[in-house]
C-alpha cells in the first residue's frame, strides 16, 4: 500500500484493495495500543482539524490517534477559524498548508474539503461533509471483519434516510468491498440515481448487489448487519422534523425488526444514537411531537433503547473502531517507515 502524501476525500477515489489494507492497518494499530507497543511514527509532524460541526467521535479519535502517532494537534471549531467569514477556504488551506503537515475537516460542503485537498499541498482528511463520510466506514467495516471475519458477502441493511452522507457512503463501501447493501427507507429518500448506478457499476467488478425497498420486513429479512442513522443531521432547520418524523418513524428499529433477520444478526449505529429522554434533543422532540408520532414518546427515534442496549448491538465497539482506523488512515498518507 502506498497512499503517501493522498487525501482521504470519497471511498470513490480508493480501489478495494487499498481499502482492505487500510483495513488491516487499522487492526495492526489497534492491537499495538492492546499490546501498550509504542507507534510513535509520525514523531515531530503536526496536524489541524477544522471542526464547523461538533463532534465527540471524531474529534477524540483525530486527537488520541494522532498523540499516539507522535503528533502535535491544533483543534479549530465552528468558531476557531476565519474559514468562509472573512478568508476564502482556497486561501485558507494555503495558509495551514504551510504551518500542517495534514488537516481534517468536518463540515458541510463536499466543495470545501475538496478546496482543501487541492490548494493546501499536504493530505486531507474529510471527518463529514453532507454527502460523504468515509472514516466512518472504515470503523464500520473494522467492526464487521471483527464480528463475522469477512466483508464480501455480507448482507449488509441500511434503514433510514438513505441519501444522507451515511447511506450514500455505505453504498460506495459495500460495493467497493462485496458486501450486498439494501437500502431501506421511503422512495423520497433513496440516494441520488447517479450514484446508485455509478455503485452498480463498481459492484460489477466485486459481486455485490444494491438495492431498494420501501418494505422494512422484506428488506431486513436476510441481514446479517442492521445499520442506521439519526432522522435529521446537524444544521438541517427544525422544521424539517416532522416531515423526517412522518416518513421514518414506520421505520425505526425495535427488536420485531432485529428478530426478523438472520439470529446472528449484528446492530450498528455510527452515533450519537436518539434511544432515550437522557438528551435535551431526545427530550424536546419527544415532548412536541410524542402525542402525533407515539413511538418517539420516550425518546426513541430512529433506535429503540431495547436495540441499543441488546446482545446484538455492537455500536460501542463501533465507536472505537474510529479511533483506530483514523489512525489508519493518517498514517498511510503521512508515513513511511510503519510497514
């Protein structure tokens, strides 16, 4: 694997083998913080991350995995930086591109991290944007090899808004890597038909299927992996609450919906998950609409607190797994002596 001095922007730009080995980087590293083995490999190199929307996992994973690596970390929050306010992200990525040896951005135009990649001479790493979200799935995956030793085959279900960054980027992965992703939600949210074929082409090359159904038993009958998303990500107005609660809550995931697939079943959720009133959101959206849409009247929204909490939820491992595969991921494009 060579992936020096390359930016982490789309699953779309890497090849299923250099998505694998990243994979397995990723178990390496993880096993050496298991074992307490020094990785300090990336000793005296510096990184930034350019955070417009907040974040637990992502930011503690970026920071621990890169205090592991060697590295110093400057953290920039949604109020950190003069970013799109009072300097272009082209002159700002000059600018950090001078001082860093890699940025991470978490945002939400794809244009802007792409910006980054282009201007600032040194890797870029995409921690969100709205359409993609490709660390995430490489602790997705991280975690399936884990739970079941293998990915190509795998019946892999995602349930929810499927159009959002995570279904779009689950579809990229499960195609690049053979796993057989069914998308599971209303027609309204289906991903952009562009995408879906461009996914059918490359699952051509690896034997997986994709698919759509709006029938939630049909469509998790076979799973072996169960995967969803919160209703409305951060930044969409407040009004678009009802509208997501009125199209996904026939579609929130209890137990009758875990039994109906494969016993072996595994439950994944990139989180924060909405499973209980422990939340101020969780609270607000159950007090406004609990008495219309009754099964958000506790809390739970697009995950019963039964799911998250039940044998068949893997979504804390899942967690770590960011920590690790980000890890990965700043490693292979900044390093040079880790083989």
């Amino acid at each position: 694997m060579n992936l020096k001095n390359r930016s982490f922007i789309t699953l779309l730009d890497f090849t299923p083998e250099e998505i694998n080995d990243l994979i397995l980087l990723s178990a390496r590293l993880k096993n050496e913080k298991y074992e307490g083995i020094p990785h300090r490999y990336l000793e005296g190199k510096n990184i930034v991350l350019l955070f417009q929307k907040d974040s637990t996992r992502t930011r503690c994973a970026f920071e621990v995995g890169a205090l592991d690596l060697g590295m110093g970390v400057t953290f920039l929050g949604p109020n950190g930086s003069q970013m799109n306010k009072k300097e272009s992200v082209k002159d700002t990525a000059r600018v950090l591109g001078r001082m860093y040896d890699g940025i991470e951005f978490r945002g939400y135009k794809q244009a802007d991290v792409l910006a980054l990649a282009e201007f600032s001479g040194v890797p870029v790493w995409n921690g969100l944007t709205d359409d993609y979200h490709p660390t995430q799935i490489l602790a997705d995956f991280l975690t399936i090899k884990e739970l079941y030793g293998y990915l190509k085959g795998i019946n892999f279900t995602f349930v929810g808004d499927s159009r959002n960054n995570m279904g779009n980027s689950l579809m990229i992965g499960s195609a690049k890597m053979g796993l057989n992703f069914t998308g599971v939600a209303p027609k309204e949210l289906w991903p952009d038909q562009e995408l879906i074929n461009t996914c059918l082409e490359i699952a051509k090359e690896s034997g997986a299927t994709i698919n759509f159904t709006e029938d939630k038993m049909a469509g998790t009958k076979e799973a072996d992996v169960i995967y969803t998303d919160v209703w409305v990500s951060m930044g969409e107005p407040k009004e678009v609450w009802d509208e997501r609660l009125a199209l996904l809550s026939p579609y929130q995931v209890d137990m009758e919906m875990l039994n109906n697939a494969k016993p072996t079943v595994s439950f994944l959720h990139c989180l924060p998950a909405f499973h209980d009133k422990d939340t101020d959101v969780g609270r607000q959206i159950s007090a406004e609409y609990g008495k219309k849409y009754p099964k958000v009247k506790n809390g739970e929204m697009e995950v019963t607190d039964e799911v998250i909490e039940s044998s068949k939820s893997f979504v804390f491992q899942e967690a770590e797994n960011r920590m690790h595969t980000i890890k990965a991921v700043m490693l292979a494009t900044m390093g040079e002596n880790y083989e």
